[in-house]
C-alpha cells in the first residue's frame, strides 16, 4: 500500500467512528409542566397586555401630546395631504435638487365635482 492508499483508509476509518455515534431517534417526548391552566393564561394575558419589553420606547411609557389645533382641523389637514398629487415628491430625487417645471402644482383641482 502506498501512501495515499493509507490516508485514504484512515478517513474512511475515522468516518465510519463517527457514523456509529450518531443520534438515535427518542419519540416525542412527554410534556412535563407543572402549572395549571389557570396560571399559564394568567401570565399570557399579563404578557400580552406588557406590549413589548424590547422596543426602543419602552421604557418612556405613554408620551402626552398637548396640541391646540382641533380635530376637525387635524382631520381637514390629512384630507388635503391624501388628495395631493404630489404629496410624496422629494426635491433630492431629481438632479441637483430641482423639481422640474413639470411637477409644480397644478392649477386645477383633482378632486371630483358633482356635475349639473
């Protein structure tokens, strides 16, 4: 036997070892707890009502917002984003920051007239 034909039956020798020690297959194993209904769904709603332990905000808790415009107002101002055309036109997307004469804002409106 030469040399490579060693190196060659040592692998094989090495592999078929480590064949012998694979894992067997157990079944499913046995569920083994020791709470009771009761308090496994006690401690999910607590958790569930915990909102998220790991995002950025949760330590700050709930942040008050004192605003003096009205809700109709608010709700008048989301109106007229919604309906704008161009509402999502970003100057830094054209070349040299500059929106061509084309997207400038219309002179008629998009909204829809009840005709008579």
């Amino acid at each position: 036997m030469n040399t490579k034909q060693l190196i060659a039956a040592a692998a094989l020798a090495v592999l078929g070892t480590a064949a012998a020690h694979a894992e067997t297959y157990e079944g499913v194993q046995a569920v083994t707890s020791y709470a009771n209904r009761a308090d496994v769904q006690a401690e999910a709603v607590a958790a569930a009502r915990g909102g998220n332990p790991y995002s950025d905000s949760a330590a700050e808790g709930v942040l008050a917002i004192d605003s003096t415009l009205d809700r109709n107002a608010v709700r008048d101002q989301a109106v007229a984003a919604a309906h704008n055309p161009l509402q999502s036109l970003d100057r830094r997307a054209f070349y040299r920051d500059q929106v061509p004469s084309a997207y400038s804002k219309p002179a008629v409106s998009f909204t829809r007239q009840a005709g008579l």
